[in-house]
C-alpha cells in the first residue's frame, strides 16, 4: 500500500514567509531547499513541497501574495 499523496493549494503568503515557517511547522525537521522544492526529513519518510509564486491576488489597491504549494 503505497504512503504517497499529493495535495494542490494556494497559500496567502511569499516563498520566504513560508520558509520561515517551515521549520516549527515541521518540529524543525531537518529541511534540505532545491530550487522551488523543499524536502522535509522526518521520522519514517520525507514530505516534499514544490512551490511557485503566482500573480498577486488584487482586492481594490491592496495586493495579496499567492504561493501555489
């Protein structure tokens, strides 16, 4: 039985906010960063996360970060 899945969501934050993030989202978990993809060592397996910054959400003059994770 494959421990493999994928989830796809939008995320209001920068590539860098969510790097600071990271590591007490994953009980600083040792992290290894290539590119756009993020590889988080844990107990038992790794958790990989590819991230791509997108187009600014635009709600009248404000402008919202959008990550694509």
């Amino acid at each position: 039985m494959s421990r493999e899945f994928r989830v796809d969501r939008e995320m209001g934050c920068t590539r860098a906010e969510l790097l600071q993030w990271l590591p007490g989202a994953t009980g600083q978990a040792p992290l290894t960063i290539d590119g756009g993809v993020v590889t988080a060592t844990t107990h038992g397996g790794s958790v990989r996360i590819s991230m791509e910054e997108k187009a600014p959400r635009r709600l009248g003059s404000m402008a919202l970060p959008v990550l694509a994770v």
